[in-house]
C-alpha cells in the first residue's frame, strides 16, 4: 500500500506518493502502480516520491530505468555535467550562490527526453530546492503578442565554442572527431562552421512552443531566456560584447528562427511569467521527483552547505 496526496502546501503540482512503512523499496511502486503514474504524470506533470527506501544512485538509474525505455546520454549539453553512471548524471553544477531558472531539459534542441527524474541524495543544509511549474500554464499565461510570435518563428540558437569563455566542443559532443561533430550536426539538423583557432559555431532553429504528443496540450517550450544575452548581469554582457565585439560570437545566444533579434523587454516579460509560476519546495534527503519534461519545466534555487542531485532520463522525442 501506498499514501497518495494530491497536493503539498495547496499546490496541483507536485502529486505526492510517500511510502506507508519504513524502508519500503521505491521499486515496488513501479511494479504495483505504473499507470497510475503515467497517468498522474499526464494530469499533473510530476511525482514526488517520499519516505521510500532507495540503494543510492544504482538504485536509482534501476528505478529510472524500470518504466521501460533506455536511459538517454547528455548529448549536445549546455552545462557542465558529470557522469555518475550509465545513464545518471550530477545536476549542473553551477556555483552554488546561483540561481538556474525555470526551463524545461533540451528545449534548445530539436530532442529532448520526455521524462526526467531527479534524487536528492543529500539536501542542503539551506535553500537548493529545485522549483518547479506547468509548461502549460506557463503558455496560457504568455501574453498572446509573444506567445503567438515565438510560436510562428520558432527560437534559433547560435552558439561558439574552444573561446574558454563556455563548454568545450569536445565535452558537448563528447568527441575529439571534428568529423563525428559534423556528422551528429547533420543529423540533427543543425548548422555547424569551424572557425579559426579550432573553434566552433553551430546554429539551430528550434521550437518556440510546442505540442504534448500524448495530451495534446500546449507547452512553453523554449531557452531563449537561458540563451539570450540578456540573461547576463549588465557588466558582463558589456564586458563580453567588449570582448568578443559581434554579438554572433558570443559564447550563447538567442535569436527568433528568422534570424531577428529578440527585444530584452519581451525576455523581461517572459522571465516574469516564468516566475509567478514556480513551485518551490522543500527536498528531503532520499526524495525522487518524477516529470514529464514537456509538461514541467524545472528550476535551482541558491544553497549552502553540501547538496547532492542526481538525474536521469528517458524517452527520446524528436521535433516533426
């Protein structure tokens, strides 16, 4: 037996399951009640596993993989990650005194995986939550003038790596091999140039919204506030922009499909819709959170003293 409970502190999201004994194994929830969980993921976008009992990280990667697909590697990354095991990973490690924003895994991308799970094997003595929010209120909320152009123009991506000022090519493509560099490009439909110095530039264009393949819901779905420029504190875009001169080199950016600068004001906008609607609580050491990637988008909140959350993820899905 199990203890459901559809809400913590009065919020839809996310649905809490915790464990009716002591030491009760998180495997047995698979087993006994898999469509219920895809179900509940559906409906609500996310599953909070407490007060169960779990063999730390192989456990957990057992636990991700046991809902039947392969787990998925951290391909074309955009933060620094590290391998814990096959198919698990550390959360990305930014310093702690920073703050990730709202965003859904690989929405910069025309693939993402469609479930993720985080486990807190070690909470914070202070802060280090990881919020969360609904993808689709998040797009219902959108003012229609942005909702409606990043819908039709989509969002593209340019980024330039080997400068030392971001991810190395070889750690995002996990290669040495321009070739197989190129050869994952082309696969997936992204525009790759090498540039003086053993240095690289690739641009994609990717959604701006997008639709629930299951559901049919529809989703903000984008990075474009990660990406773009004016996700950087005033000084250090200066000191950039004084750095690299052309705004096509700096390390990231975003630019609507057509190849348009987008407003600071509209990223503003977005950013604060993003923020009315985070869900932050509380980790518990040992906690698992399950979510639909399209369905919830994901967040990192400051901390002190040692934290440590593994990831994984499943269930390849490619942009039609």
């Amino acid at each position: 037996m199990f203890m459901m409970q559809p809400k913590i502190d009065q919020e839809a999201l996310p649905f809490l399951l915790r464990a009716s004994r002591k030491q009760q194994p998180l495997t047995d929830v698979v087993s006994e009640l898999r469509d219920m969980i895809q179900r509940q993921l559906y409906a609500s976008g996310g599953i909070l596993f407490r007060d169960f009992h779990l063999d730390g990280a192989e456990g957990f990667r057992s636990f991700a993989a046991s809902f039947g697909d392969p787990l998925l590697t951290y391909e074309f990354g955009s933060t620094p990650r590290t391998q814990v095991s096959s198919g698990v990973y550390t959360s990305t490690e930014y310093p702690p005194h920073q703050s990730i924003p709202l965003h859904n895994e690989q929405a910069y991308t025309r693939d993402w995986p469609m479930k993720i799970w985080f486990y807190c094997q070690q909470a914070a003595q202070q802060g280090g939550e990881t919020p969360i929010a609904d993808s689709r209120l998040i797009y219902r909320d959108m003012p229609a003038a942005i909702r409606n152009r990043f819908a039709e123009k989509g969002v593209m991506y340019v980024r330039n790596y080997g400068s030392g000022l971001d991810v190395d090519w070889r750690q995002v493509f996990g290669t040495e091999s321009k070739a197989e560099v190129e050869a994952y490009c082309a696969a997936h439909e992204i525009t790759c140039e090498w540039k003086d110095g053993d240095e690289l530039r690739t641009r994609q264009i990717c959604q701006g919204t997008a639709v629930h393949p299951v559901t049919g819901d529809v989703v903000w779905f984008n990075q474009a506030h990660l990406f773009h420029v004016s996700s950087l504190a005033p000084e250090v875009r200066d000191s950039l922009l004084d750095i690299v001169g052309d705004p096509l080199e700096l390390p990231r950016n975003a630019y609507y499909g057509d190849g348009s600068p987008i407003e600071d004001a509209t990223l503003a906008a977005v950013r604060g819709v993003l923020d009315r609607h985070k869900i932050i609580f509380p980790w518990q050491t040992g906690d698992v959170v399950m979510l639909d990637n399209m369905l919830t988008a994901h967040a990192r909140e400051p901390f002190k003293g040692p934290r440590r959350v593994i990831v994984a993820m499943a269930q390849a899905h490619r942009l039609q």
